[in-house]
C-alpha cells in the first residue's frame, strides 16, 4: 500500500478551530483510503509545548521570504529530505506551498497533492484586517497558494467559488472539489420532537475572528433589538467580546466551551451572519449535521447545495433577517430540522470524502 506524509498546521492542545477541524476530516479520510500505519503527519506547529521568543522571531524574519510563520529553510529541507520515503506528499494548507516549490527543486519522485482550504490572500485580507503587518502575510499566503498551483501534481478547493478564484489569481483550475464535510457525531435512534420557542433561543457559533466578530456585532446593532429572541454567543476565544460597547447584558457569552453539543441542542436557531471570507464555513456543516433551523447570509451559505427556505433561510440585509425571525416566532416549528439533517447525510457526511481523495491521488 502506498504511503503518505501529512503536512498539517497545527496539533491542537485542547478545541479544534473550524479549520483544524477540516484538517481532522481530512487525515481521517486519507487514513480510511490508505490505512492508518500508511500515513504518517508532521506539524508546523505543535500548541501543546510554549513557543519561545527566538521561535517568533525566526518566523517573523523569514515571512517575506515565502516561509509561512513555523517555517523555515532548515526546516523544509528536513521535511522534503523525509518525504523521499514517501509515494505521496500531502500539503493541508496551500500557505506551505514552498514546501512543494522546494520537494520539486530536491528531484521528489512521488505524487504531490495540495489542500486550499481557503483562497488564502482573501482569507487572510479579512482576517487581518486594519493590522499593519497584513501586507506582509498576505503576500506571503499569495506567494504559496501561487506555489501549490505549480508545483502540486492535484490540487484540491473546497466549491466552485475557490476553484475559479484560483483560475483567475494563478492559472489553474482546482482538479478535486472536496466540501467542509463532518465526522456523524449526532447518528441516535430518536430526534428531539420539541417545537421552537415563541422567543426562539438564537445560538451564533464561532471563533474570535475578524469576520466572525463584525458578523455579530452587525447582528446585535442591527437586527437583535427589532426581533423577540434571546442570543446567546459561543466560541473560542470570544471572551475577548467581554466589554464591546454593542454587547449587552441579556446576551450569553460563552468562550472556550468544552463541549458545544449541549448549546446545539438548546438552540432553536443557528444565526449565521457572515459577510467576508473564503472557502467554506465549517460552522454551517456543523448546523447541518445537529439538524438545527439555520438562518444564514449568502456568504455563510457559500459552497452548500440546498433548499435555503427548507432549512431555515438565506437573508443579507437587516431587514431579511428581522422578516425571517419573526416567521419562526409568529409560527413556531420542529426545532430538529430533518430537512437540514437530511443535506448532510447526502452531501456532508465524512463518509463520502475517502473516494474524493482517492480520485485525488490516484485520478
């Protein structure tokens, strides 16, 4: 059985931000096709040991030179020097694209396979936006994604957006679509049979986060005070919310929850207003999967093939928002959505991304 060696960002100490939990599905997958003992997986970086101060400022001074921040010219060469005894070299993210630059440079003889998770110079324009270093990893992501279009034998986009978006910046069409797809964690025999309430329990999921943190804040300013619900707010490292002169007392914020299921099972509606990014959100395919009503903006929505109404709603502006709350609270309906449990069985389940990578490496 061939052999592959994982490139992955990050091992996580404790809660998988929605990107490391993309990268969990799939190294899951790859080790369903190839066998766990076929598959082999180096960090960049490892979160469960403290970064000293010489490891920022070696990824500092060599960012502008294409190493995405845990790299090194020492380092991908061990990586690539590795990956000799390997038939295929897996990159997770495209922004270590240099280390296929510098695999190819080497004579590598095997296959080369890269995952976008993003279109990284927009993900990382929304992210780090008003930072005054922007300009530096932006360059730095475009420069890699650039080197995975090349370098790469097969590379891998999440939705048709992400692939043309490739095709216009770099020349290359993505030659795998793979969708945000889950571990089923919520397989039972019985559903929940309650009915949303007539103040529907709101539930707004995601990691402190450019994107996420204006998406809310556009939320609470601008629909909250016109609809009866109550809101709650949960994600990683959203604590740092405390204090933001928009947020006010009856709303629940909850940071760095060990377990989101409980919050999933409470709320009535997913709200989903998110107005930047790239790729695919990680927290819709997670709505999905819970089978929850989800009320979400065009961009929360990107890259997912369903009947929006059925599962809750599409909205973009306030008003939309405000209209499509007050039919839940004028009519309330099941708040186990088997309608949206459905589209991720058929579509999103991580049962269906091993025949996707195996197109990957052997198409």
């Amino acid at each position: 059985m061939p052999k592959l060696l994982f490139i992955r960002y990050k091992k996580s100490r404790n809660i998988l931000e929605g990107g490391e939990q993309g990268s969990q599905k799939n190294h899951d997958a790859l080790c369903a096709l190839l066998g766990e003992e076929n598959v082999d997986t180096i960090y960049i970086h490892d979160e469960t040991r403290k970064r000293s101060v010489p490891d920022y400022a070696r990824g500092a001074f060599w960012f502008p030179f294409g190493y995405y921040f845990g790299l090194t010219p020492k380092r991908v060469k061990a990586i690539v020097a590795k990956a000799a005894d390997y038939d295929f070299l897996y990159i997770d993210r495209s922004v270590f694209g240099i280390i296929a630059r510098e695999a190819r440079k080497a004579g590598y003889k095997g296959r080369i396979v890269a995952f976008f998770h993003n279109v990284e110079k927009i993900y990382f324009d929304a992210k780090l936006s008003g930072k005054p270093w922007r300009g530096i990893i932006t360059r730095c992501a475009d420069r890699n994604d650039a080197f995975c279009c090349r370098y790469a034998d097969r590379i891998i986009a999440l939705n048709d957006r992400d692939s043309s978006l490739i095709e216009k910046f770099y020349g290359r069409k993505a030659d795998v679509l793979l969708p945000v797809m889950f571990r089923d964690r919520c397989e039972r025999e019985t559903y929940p049979s309650e009915m949303t309430s007539p103040k529907p329990a709101c539930l707004f999921l995601g990691a402190y986060f450019a994107a996420n943190n204006e998406g809310i804040e556009w939320f609470v300013r601008n629909v909250y005070p016109y609809v009866n619900v109550s809101l709650r707010i949960v994600g990683k490292g959203m604590e740092r919310l405390r204090g933001s002169d928009w947020l006010t007392p009856d709303i629940e914020l909850i940071s760095d929850a060990p377990s989101l299921e409980p919050y999933f099972e409470e709320a009535d509606i997913m709200i989903l207003p998110i107005f930047k990014g790239s790729g695919m959100k990680v927290k819709t395919c997670e709505s999905l999967m819970h089978g929850k009503n989800i009320i979400a903006s065009d961009e929360a929505w990107e890259g997912y093939e369903l009947d929006y109404a059925k599962a809750g709603g599409r909205c973009n502006s306030a008003q939309e928002f405000i209209d499509c709350i007050k039919e839940f609270e004028a009519s309330p309906r099941p708040r186990f959505n088997q309608y949206s449990r459905s589209v991720f069985l058929e579509k999103y389940c991580e049962t269906l991304a091993p025949e996707k990578f195996r197109t990957a490496l052997f198409g």
